[in-house]
C-alpha cells in the first residue's frame, strides 16, 4: 500500500526505526518509531501501577501484541502483513487518515460510515468533550 508523500516525511523524520503497524478499534495505526516507543512504555506503565486490572491487561496485549515493523520502501509502499489487513478489512479502498503524531488505516467503507455516526452524534460528542475539560 502507497502511503502519501506529506505523511511519509512524518513516519519517517530522523527516525532510529521503521514505523510501527498495530491494532486499533476497527483500523490500524501506524506510528512513528519514537513515537510507538513512548506509547508502549506508557502502556507498560499502566501495567505496573494497574497490573491487576484486566482491562489494562486486555489494552496491552491487544495493541502490544499486534505490532509489527513496517519499513516504507523507495516508491512510498508499506506492506500490510495479512493478518493486520483481515482485522482492519483493508481491500481496495483504504483511507489514510492522519490523526496527531500518528495515521490510521481504514477500510474506505467503514471509514465512511464512522464520520457519518460521527456527524450525526456530534453535538453529543462535543458536550461530553466539553465536560471531561470543564473536570480538569
């Protein structure tokens, strides 16, 4: 899969790694390796201060367990292990969607019909958002 040029120079910026693949609610992300380095540590974190909590558990190991190095090739090209692309239901359509520090892969379709949810329920989404600051 070709991932475009403005988000190629982002995964790839001085980095010591190649990027990192993994697992994420109904798509993938791919992280800069630096940045991967700092999410796992917090999620290992979590794991000596929430050990026994088996949600923290079921988080690390879902998204920990799924990651895989995902070198970008001369032309711009990762390759998805199939794995990965049967989670996400990638075929021939995959929208790349930059999110922060990081992309996700989604299938086009499902893409679709998250913003269109999304839309539908954004005054909610926002007065939720607005009340988890307002507790800060």
């Amino acid at each position: 899969m070709s991932i475009p040029r403005k988000d190629r120079g982002k995964l790839e910026q001085s980095s010591e790694g190649p990027p990192i693949l993994t697992h994420h609610a109904e798509c993938l992300e791919l992280f800069p390796y630096e940045d991967w380095c700092e999410l796992e540590d917090r999620l290992l974190g979590m794991s000596g201060t929430l050990g026994f909590d088996p949600n923290v558990q079921s988080l690390i190991r879902f998204k920990i367990s799924g990651a895989q190095d995902c070198p970008i090739d001369k032309q711009g090209r990762i390759l998805i292990p199939k794995t990965l692309r049967d989670f996400a239901g990638l075929d021939r359509e995959v929208a790349v969607v930059g999110v922060g520090n990081h992309l996700q892969l989604w299938n086009k379709a499902r893409f679709d019909a998250d913003v269109r949810s999304t839309q539908a329920r954004l005054s909610e989404i926002e007065s939720a958002v607005a009340a988890m600051g307002n507790k800060e």
